[in-house]
C-alpha cells in the first residue's frame, strides 16, 4: 500500500513541473524574438539657436540625433519647418523685441540672403542611418538671419522666437511633419527656435553734399560756399562729428590743389552755423565735442551744414578741390 500512494505523488508532481515550464516559455519567447514588431527611427533637437550679437546679420545652427531602433538600414528625408513668430512679429515680417522696442528682421535658407525659410519652404537633407540597434546619426542645419537696414532702434538686448518649429520629415505636399510617409515608424518633435541681439549704438553718416563754390574771378575774395551731412542716429544717442581736411590740420584749415604741374593752393576755413560761426575742426571725441558739432539722436536722419570761406583767389586759373574727412564719435 505504500508503494502505491508513492507513485501517484512522483507522477502528478512531474506534470505540475512539466506545465509551469511551459507557460513561462510562453511569455519568454515572445520577448526574445520580437521579430514581428515594426521598427521606429526617433528624431530629436539638441539645439536651436540664433545669436546676432552686435552685427546686423548672423548664422544659426539647428543641431539633432537620429536614433534607428531596429537592424535595417533606413534613409529619409529630414526637414525643418519654420514655426510662429513672437509677437509682435507676422510671417512676413518676424521683429526682434526688448520690451516695447522693436527691430525687423528675416531669417533664409542661403548665405547669399537671397532665399527666406517659410514654412512652406522647409530646410531639407538626406539621412542615411546604418543597422543596428539603437545606432544614431547627429548632423545640424545652419540658416541665416539680417536685421533689415534703415532702422536705428535703442540700444539694448533683443530677442524672439519662432515657436511650434517642426522637426520631422516632408509629407506629400512638401510641409514638414513630425511623422509621416517614410516607409516605416519615424518620429520627431516640435521645438521652439530662439534668437538674440546686442544692439549698440550705431550712428551712420547717410550722405555728404559737396561745398561747391563755382566759378570765381582770379584776385576775387572772399568767396562763400556750403555742404551738408546727414546723420542718423539711435534714440538718445549723443553723438559729435569732426572735420578734417587733407592736410590734417586739426582747426579745418584746408588747402584746395589744382591740377598736376600747378603749385597754387587754395586755402578755405571750414566753419559751423553761418559763414562766420565757430571753425569746425577734428579734436571731437565721444566724450568732449571740441571744436566739432554735438548732436543727439532720434532714430530719423539729420542734416548739418558745413560752411566753407575761401579768403581770396589769387592764384593761377585752374579748377581747384579738396577732400574732408567726416567722422561721427558716440
């Protein structure tokens, strides 16, 4: 009678093992051989960035990592969709801001500026990713961006910035999605594409008018004459400008030459407010106005005359010139 309980009990705890071990090969199989699942490529930003500084154009780069999850070869086009500008800015015209200042500007596809990155027209390359699982491949886009001339905004730090920029691939249409029609499982993001500016002041002489006295008598003096320049400046900008003849004489005493083979000068006195105001030198700095002409910016282009005395024209008949150097310090 033992003999038979005992066999029983060997039998039936064979079974109960034969039957856990096949319902944990179930499951173990199943992860070691996902042969069946579809493969995914997974595309990401590592930085998105355009900083200016101080110069009115820039280049800015778009760094990203492709990973392929699977151990087939995979190549696609990779895109980057231009995204919303910041406010106040619009597609056509995105602007820089530092609180209420403004400053326009354009961002493009080509160093040369001549093509601009829209939404509609995608910055696109060719990706080859090798097999093997997890692999990646990291590349960047570069574009480019000009502040638009003919502004004089303050002073200051600016930014903005183009959100919901799409990182992805073109769709049929040609507009970049985060997924689409690769032939397989592909993925990548929406970012946000900033941008930064140091904007300093910046005065530019926009244009000289030349003194030109005419045709004068021999022995005839004195003789009167006037020019101009034109200045533009940023808001609240102190700026002074200096004159200088090409003799270098630091008081705007200058001599006109005549033609080769003449050794006659004509001497002129450059001068400031009339005629007979104050001499209109070179010893202006940013800091001290000297014998110069201080002035003050407000965004918009202002003229300065420059009056110019010739004392006498006793000299041999002959067309007489000479040329002043105008510099701005602010």
């Amino acid at each position: 009678m033992i003999l038979m309980l005992q066999h029983p009990s060997f039998d039936l705890s064979r079974a109960i093992v034969r039957t856990v071990l096949v319902l944990l090969a179930g499951p173990l199989l199943a992860i070691l051989l996902p042969g069946q699942a579809e493969a995914n490529v997974v595309c990401l930003i590592d930085n998105a960035e355009l900083e200016f500084g101080t110069s009115p154009t820039g280049t800015g780069t778009i760094d990203y990592t492709c990973t392929n999850y699977s151990y087939t070869p995979r190549s696609f086009a990779l895109c980057v969709g231009l995204g919303n500008p910041s406010w106040p800015g619009t597609p056509q015209q995105p602007v820089l801001r530092s609180g209420n200042r403004f400053a326009g500007y354009q961002v493009f596809e080509d160093p040369a500026l001549s093509q601009r990155w829209t939404a509609q027209r995608p910055l696109t390359k060719l990706i080859s990713m090798p097999a093997g699982m997890a692999s990646s491949v990291s590349g960047s886009f570069q574009f480019y961006g000009a502040i638009a001339s003919g502004q004089t905004p303050v002073p200051d730090t600016y930014s903005a910035f183009f959100y919901n920029t799409v990182l992805g691939t073109p769709d049929n249409g040609g507009q970049c999605r985060t997924s689409g029609n690769t032939g397989f499982s592909f993925s990548a993001q929406q970012f946000t594409l900033s941008l930064g500016a140091q904007i300093a002041n910046a005065c530019r002489i926009v244009a000289t008018g030349n003194a030109d006295l005419g045709s004068v008598s021999a022995a005839r003096g004195p003789v009167f004459g006037t020019g101009s320049i034109a200045v533009n400046c940023p808001s609240g900008t102190s700026f002074n400008i200096g004159l200088e003849p090409s003799n270098g004489h630091q008081a705007g005493f200058g001599d006109m030459s005549g033609s080769p083979g003449n050794s006659d000068t004509v001497p002129y006195q450059l001068r400031s407010g009339s005629s007979t105001g104050p001499i209109w030198g070179a010893t202006a700095s940013s800091t001290n106005v000297g014998n110069g002409v201080s002035g003050t910016g407000n965004g918009n282009t202002q003229d300065y005359s420059v009056y110019v005395t010739v004392p006498d024209t006793d000299v041999t008949p002959d067309s007489y010139s000479d040329t002043v150097r105008v510099t701005v310090h602010f």
